[in-house]
C-alpha cells in the first residue's frame, strides 16, 4: 500500500484546497505539477504518488476550480488507487500527456502555473504552448512550496521516522569508519542499514570521503582505504513514504593535526548556535549568521561553504517531499521562521589540502523551540 496508509484523503483534502486558495489569490487558473527522479516532491505532496523510478519515468497532477485533481503518469505497474485518493487517474505515454492535461485544464484557462517548471520536459513545455495560445504558462513551483513549508502533524511523524532511518545509516558509519576499511566499504555498512531499517531508495547519492577529500564536501566512495589521522565524512540519507532524510558526520581516525581539530570545533558551534536560534518568528538570516560569525570570531570566515549554486554562508534549507525545499537558511534570505517548519541545519566549513566538515540533520521548529529529529552525537572526535 501507499501513502493512504500513512495519510489521510482528509489530508490530501487539505493540501489541495490550501493550494487551490493560493492559486486564487495569484490569479492562477490552473496547476500542472510535475515530478519526476530528478525533481521529486510536488505531485507526491499534492496526490499521494510519485513514481520511484528512473528518470524516464514521470508523474503530473493538475489542479483546477472547475473539476476534480488528476493524476497522470507513465507507471503502469503499481497500483495507483492505492497511493492516491484522487478520482482521476490514467497511465499515459509522454508523447500523449500535454493532450490529455490540456483535457483537464478549464477552457477558459488564462495563466497556467508549472510547479517543476525547471524539470518540466520541453516536449510538453512546446505541446502546451501549442494547445493553448491564448494562455500564460508560469513558474508556480514557489506557489506550491509555500503550501508546503510548514509540516502536518503527519508529515512530522513521517520525517521522524524518515531520522530514525537515517540515524541507523548513520550509527553503521560511527562503526564502521576504522582504519584500513574502504571508503566504498562504509558506504555499504551505512546504505545497507539504512535498506534493514525501512528506508525506500536513497534520497540522494551517499557520500563517503576521508582526508583531504573532505574538502571537496561532497566527496563521492572510491576505494582508497582510511588512515589514521584522516577525518572521514558522510553525508546520507533514507526516504520513507516520499519524506526524505539528510545528515552528515565527520569522524576522525585517532588523532588528528590541529587545524582539522579547528575546522571540527568551529563547525559544531556554529551548528549549536543556529540550532540555538531557531525559533518560530525569526528570520532565516538570523538564524544563518548565528552560524556565521562563529566562523568569522575564530578567522575562518573565507572557508564557509561557496559553490555555482550558492553565495558564501548558506547553512541549512528546509526539507519534506524533496531533500531542499524553502526557507533556505542563508544570510540574504529574510523568510520567517514558522512553528512546525522542519529545517536542516548544515554548517560547512572547508579547507583544500587541509579537509573539510559538515555536520547536518533535520531540525523541527517547535512553540518553544528547536528539536533535533537525529538522535545521533555531532562531535565524534
């Protein structure tokens, strides 16, 4: 069975109406949301299912006023009653899906949002343009993760029992990072715990590195064998019913030299102090440089994670149906802090040729405070 046993049509009920009210309010007179390997978490939020497969494989749902939702895809081995309590399902191939989404799409449709705009393909992208010339196709995807930021009492449940998974990933790595044992060996120890304890697919590739591959933050298991004085990092994560994990350790193989024991201490107290301030009401920015200037008070604020993809001083995003999902904890970014949001808090702090730390997991923001969902030690060195 799928995720009616987890949640509720009641639910499902729920996530449509918000949207649909937030479709309203922006004048949008239909959703088409996408999902697919690369780009999960939108249909699976809206409907219930979301193809686990490759990246061939897809799944949309269409949202409107004027009729029920409606699930389409291409899987055609599953049971999709079973995942959805929409009415309107139908397995169909690529080449016919913007014909049939259009069937679902209010005629007097005038601005179509795409949530998955980026992933969408373009030969559907083009069919609908074609299908509907009068009509304004936008980017929806933060209409929808705006829907999704703050978490049900269910989706809380589901992303606690998504941390006790990745925690038993996460305890085989505390184990099995000793000395003489591959870097491709402990992702195995780690993945296959994860599998025993209940986890469906990864949430996204594991990564083992040690020494100064660390540096690189995410360094990809090869073969080289772990040594004594290396910090080795991991950097997992297990789904479970769609819900997705995220946590990274770093391990140090006896002594290490002095300056990977600073980068070690300065990232845990930049983890505590965000941690510390996490709180509904605050600003993601001051939740960021809370983190922040621990790294420049100890002279290491040049060595904060940078990358194509992000300024110098992200430290966390928010996570659910997709591993990153709004508010992404960073210092220009002045999104409010909501009861019931569940955040990651990701500290990075790297060094080339020397090595690098990232120590992650998921963090509920409650009433009162922060609650770590990890039952896992940070400092293990």
């Amino acid at each position: 069975m799928g995720d009616l046993t987890v949640f509720t049509p009641g639910e499902y009920r729920s996530r449509v109406e918000r949207t649909l009210a937030a479709m309203r309010r922006e004048g949008v007179d239909a959703l088409i949301a996408f999902a697919n390997k690369v780009m999960p978490g939108h249909v699976r939020w809206l409907s219930g299912y979301e193809t686990r497969h490759g990246i061939h494989d897809w799944s949309f749902c269409v949202l409107s006023n004027a009729r029920d939702p409606a699930l389409l895809t291409n899987v055609s081995w599953e049971d999709l009653c079973s995942f959805t309590p929409f009415p309107d399902v139908a397995i169909v191939g690529l080449r016919e899906v913007a014909q049939r989404l259009v069937e679902r799409v209010p005629r007097a449709a005038r601005k179509i949002g795409i949530a998955g705009f980026d992933a969408l393909p373009a030969p559907v992208y083009c069919d609908l343009a074609r299908a509907l010339p009068d009509a304004e196709i936008t980017d929806a995807s933060r209409l929808v993760l705006e829907q999704r930021a703050v978490k049900s009492p269910a989706e809380i449940a589901a992303l606690r029992e998504c941390a006790r998974i990745t925690d038993a990933g996460g305890a085989a790595f505390i184990d099995g990072a000793r000395e003489g044992a591959s870097e491709r060996e402990v992702l195995v120890e780690v993945e296959s715990a994860m599998k025993s304890s209940g986890s469906d697919e990864v949430s996204f590739t594991t990564q083992v590195g040690a020494g100064v591959r660390t540096a690189v933050v995410c360094p990809y298991a090869t073969d080289l064998r772990l040594s004594r004085g290396d910090l080795v990092q991991l950097d997992c994560g297990a789904t479970y019913q769609g819900y997705r994990g995220d946590l990274s350790r770093v391990v140090a193989i006896g002594t290490v030299p002095a300056r990977q024991s600073e980068l070690l201490d300065a990232t845990a107290e930049m983890y505590d102090r965000m941690v510390a301030a996490l709180r509904p009401g605050v600003r993601a920015s001051a939740v960021a440089r809370a983190g922040i200037e621990v790294a420049e008070r100890r002279g290491l604020g040049d060595l904060l994670y940078r990358s194509p993809n992000h300024q110098a001083g992200f430290v966390g995003h928010g996570i659910g149906c997709s591993y990153t999902e709004p508010p992404e904890i960073e210092p220009r970014n002045d999104a409010e802090i909501l009861e019931n949001m569940v955040v990651v808090i990701e500290p990075i702090i790297a060094e080339p040729g020397v090595g690098g730390v990232k120590l992650e997991d998921a963090v509920l923001v409650t009433a009162s405070g922060a609650e770590r969902l990890s039952t896992l030690p940070f400092r293990l060195w």
